[in-house]
C-alpha cells in the first residue's frame, strides 16, 4: 500500500492537470495517476486546439458558463504558465439565407452566453480578414483564439507538481474499493488499485476523459451513457500558416461545428474533423477516405488544401454524455454524497474542455471546498516558466545563449531547427517524463516536414545516453511502444 493521500486525481489530461494545480493553492496531499506515461496522450492532445468564445452552447449550461470563463482568463493563464496562446478571432462563414439565419441565432445566445466581441460581417469585411476564403458573409468572433494544447496541459502539469503534486504515469486505476478510516465505523479511506500497488485517499476526483464511465461505475455511480465521436485530421506543413490568420469554420449545427481549417501557434494549419460515432476509444488511425473527403469539404472553405503540404494526420475522440435518446447533455461535474462520498465525478468532458479546463478546475475543487474547510498554500507560486525556444530568439538573444551554453550551437531537429540545449531540458523535464513524443511536445523536434526522418534516432539516443537507459527501453508514446525492439545482429562474443 502506497502511503495515504487527501486527494487523488484520476487522469493527466488537461482537465486533471488543471485540477491538480487548483488543488495545489491548497494544503493537501495530492497525487494524480495517470495510464499513459505523459500527461496530455489522449483527448487533450487530440483537437483542433482553439479556443473558442462561447457563443456555441445553449444559455444556462455549464459548456457556456466555462467557456466564456475559459476564453477570458488565457492570457493570464498563458502569462502565468509560459505556453503560446494567440487572440487570432475567428470566422463562422454562411452563403445563404438559411446559414443567416442561423449565425444571427448563433450571436443571439453567444449575448445571453456573455460572449464578446461577435460580430456579423459581409463578404468584403471577411475577404480583409482571410484573404482566400470562399463565402458571402460571416460570423466574426473577435475573442476566439488558438494555442498550444499540449504545452497548455504540461504547464498545468509542471506547475502543480512543482507546488506539491505527485505524478504517477504507466498507472491505470484498475479497481476501486474502501476500507474503514480511524475509530468512526461509518468513516472510510478509497482505496485504488493498480498494477503498481494500491493508493489510499480521503478524496477521489474522476478526471478520465473517455475513461469516466469506468471509474464513475467503479465508485459505484452508475447509469452513464458516454459515446465516443471521433474526429479525423490532416495537417498541412508550416508554411501554410501564413495564409490563414485565423480559423475558419463553416455555420454550425446545434450538435456539430463542422470541418474547419484551423492555423496553429506554430504556423501549421489543421483540416478537420469529421465526427464518427464509435464504441473503440484506443484506435486513433486515420482511413485514407477520411482524408480525402476533410480536403474536400474544407476546400469548400478556403482553397488551399493540396496533397504535397499535407506532412501527417491525426485523431481524438470526445466522450460524449447522452440521456437514452441519444441527446447529448451538458457537462457533468457532481459529488453524490449518498452514493460516494468526497468523489468529484466528470463525465461527458468534450467540446469546449480545453478552452474551459480552469473553470471546471475551479468548479471541481469549489465541490471540495462546500464540504470541508481547506487551507491555503502560503508557498503556492502560480509561475511555470517553460523551455527556451532558440528559434524564436532574436539574432542577439541566440549570440547570448550559445555563450553561455554552447549546446545551443548543435541544431538537432533541423526542419524546426531545434538545439541540442531545448532536447536536453525536455528529457530532464520536472515530469520525468522520457517517451519521444515527450520530447516532441515539449520542444516541436520532429514536427517539420522530414517528420523526424532525420533527428529521431538521434533524439533517442540523447535519451539512452542522459537516462541511462538502453535503446529496447525507449518508447515511442505508449507504453509498449518501442522504437527498437532488438538487435538484427549480434556481435559473435569471442
Ligand atoms: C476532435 C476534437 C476536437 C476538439 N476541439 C476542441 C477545441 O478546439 N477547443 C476546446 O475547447 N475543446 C476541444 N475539444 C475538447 C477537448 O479536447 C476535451 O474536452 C479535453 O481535452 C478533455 O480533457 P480531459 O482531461 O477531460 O480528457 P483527456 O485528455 O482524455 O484526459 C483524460 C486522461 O485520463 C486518463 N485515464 C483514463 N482512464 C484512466 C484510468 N483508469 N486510470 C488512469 N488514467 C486514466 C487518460 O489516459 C487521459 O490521459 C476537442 C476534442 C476533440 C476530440
């Protein structure tokens, strides 16, 4: 039995790892476990990464209530934890009466949503926003935007464990059961299970993405429908990004917002997704067809979608809470006191959670707060500062840093032109985190075009040789995941 904890947040994706920082201002024991071995492996890492305004959700839910929330505070967020976040706005763009209709629907409850800055524009105003795009008039967000999402997620992270929190990864809660606290019978500690032993704690928070359901059952809180929608996307290389200044996206149904095409903080552009029900929430594969038919559709948009810049593809899959006819419902964040007492349970955290993961974080623990008196962390320091980007320093500022340390010099992913200096304190980052994709969230080595066909084995070896691990021991992203899985030939021994 691993040694007891006031709390424990079940998942490292961005709304466990908001989570884990709020609980972090506070004087608690707190420890996050986490199946894969990086925070932010699934859903958090898997969109279209844009922050949205809140005009997309129905009055009263807490989707708008977090959303607007959510948009408000990311520059102070971006400030506080260093990851790139750009106030871009973005446009909804419509061509005929119907299409009207709904935007102006669409401005009418972003109002009462206490979205800002929407705005209804014809097609010469949205031709001096987005060049290239093909429609006749617009919904304007002006307070939308887009950011990175898996160093908004890291910076959670880092900034939590930093102020107290443990992070266990490679730790799936297999089971969940209780055992009696102290001398008062009626009083009982969790305890959860995994393949690395047991964890006790006074307070369990559900924070499993697709994986609410199981733990919301194994609490004993049953009855949940959650079904998957998986989007499909393809990105388009870095230089793409300059001639989309912001995301543009078709009229929205009420359950759907349609393929987009999306720029990143990078300069990278996203095309997608599509929405597929399904019931395997571990297959991330992208079916050529799906491909195809995203080029297509977002060609309709704007288009600049051709085969030779498009470098890779991705998926991610919403969980989806809907009641037995299928509607999807609102965001649930609720602790049952008669059924599991001091368990926080989210279930159905799609669309908006990245933009509303704070506020949800915030709501989450304010749950905690109702029910016992928490006290403050008078050492809590909300800063998280992230790793130097070389590429984005000025001439000067390059000089400066290979002077003091000249591993700045050794560019090692050439296409994003990252130093051997960025790799080195990504491997030694304050997760402990040593997967490839660690490498490459953390610092963009093996984003660019060649796709890490020239850096990768280099990149591995960096991490065999500053973990002192061997090349079979070195995973891609999940567990099991080997770059290398053996010796094609061995040295005869002599
Ligand atoms: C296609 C798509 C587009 C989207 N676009 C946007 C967007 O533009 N803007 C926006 O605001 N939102 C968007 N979203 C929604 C947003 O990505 C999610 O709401 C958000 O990432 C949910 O975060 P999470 O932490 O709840 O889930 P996750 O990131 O899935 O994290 C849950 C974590 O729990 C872990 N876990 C699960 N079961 C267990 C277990 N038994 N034991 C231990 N760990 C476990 C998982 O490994 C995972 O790391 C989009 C989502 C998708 C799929």
């Amino acid at each position: 039995m691993k040694e007891a904890y006031d709390v424990i947040v079940i998942g490292a994706g961005v709304v466990g790892s908001a989570i884990a920082r709020e609980l972090s201002r506070y004087q608690l024991k707190t420890a996050v476990l986490e199946k894969n071995l990086d925070v932010c492996n699934e859903t958090s890492g898997r969109n279209s990464a844009v922050v949205h305004g809140g005009f997309a959700y129905d009055e009263g839910t807490l989707k708008a209530r977090f959303c607007v929330a959510g948009n408000q505070m990311m520059e102070q967020l971006s400030s506080e934890l260093d990851f790139p976040f750009i106030r871009c706005g973005k446009v909804l763009v419509g061509n005929t009466d119907e299409d009207m209709k709904q935007l102006e629907r669409t401005m009418a409850q972003g109002a009462k949503n206490g979205a800002t800055g929407l705005e209804l524009i014809d097609e010469e105003r949205l031709h001096q926003l987005v060049p290239a795009v093909v429609g006749k008039f617009a919904m304007w967000s002006k307070t939308s935007g887009i950011l990175d999402p898996f160093l908004f997620t890291v910076g959670l992270a880092e900034n939590a464990h930093a102020n107290g929190v443990s992070f266990f990864f490679d730790h799936q809660v297999t089971g969940i059961s209780r055992e009696p606290a102290g001398s008062d019978s009626s009083d009982f500690h969790y305890i959860l299970h995994t393949a690395h032993g047991d964890f006790r704690t006074r307070w369990v928070v559900n924070a499993a993405g697709l994986g609410c359901k199981a733990i919301s059952d194994m609490l004993g809180i049953t009855g949940y429908r959650v079904v998957g929608s998986k989007g499909n996307y393809i990105i388009l290389k870095k230089q793409m990004g300059a001639l989309l200044p912001m995301p543009v996206y078709p009229v929205p149904s009420n359950t759907y917002m349609g393929i987009h095409v999306t720029p990143t903080v990078d300069g990278n552009v996203t095309v997608g997704p599509d929405a597929d029900l399904v019931d395997d929430f571990s297959y991330y594969g992208v079916p050529q067809k799906n491909m195809d038919a995203l080029a297509e559709s977002a060609s309709n948009l704007w288009p600049h979608i051709h085969k030779e810049d498009q470098i890779r593809n991705f998926s991610g899959i919403l969980p989806k809470w809907v009641d037995e006819n299928g509607v999807i419902q609102d965001f649930k964040i609720e602790v049952k006191d008669d059924i599991a007492p001091r368990a926080v349970n989210l279930v159905g955290i799609e669309s908006p959670g990245l933009t509303g993961a704070v506020p949800i974080a915030q709501y989450a623990v304010g749950l905690i707060k109702e029910r016992e008196a928490l006290e403050e962390n008078p050492d809590f320091n909300p800063i998280r500062k992230g790793i130097t980007r070389f590429a984005a320093c000025t001439r000067e500022e390059q000089a400066k840093l290979i002077a003091e340390n000249p591993d700045y010099s050794d560019i090692i992913c050439q296409c994003e032109e990252i130093t051997r200096a960025e790799i080195l304190a990504a491997i030694h980052n304050p997760l402990g985190v040593s997967t490839m994709t660690g490498i490459k969230y953390r610092t963009r080595a093996m984003m660019g075009g060649c796709q890490s066909g020239f850096c990768q084995m280099k990149i591995e070896q960096l991490l065999e040789q500053e973990l002192g691990k061997s090349e079979t021991e070195i995973c891609y992203s999940r567990k099991g995941s080997w770059i290398l899985s053996g010796k094609l030939r061995e040295e005869p021994s002599v």
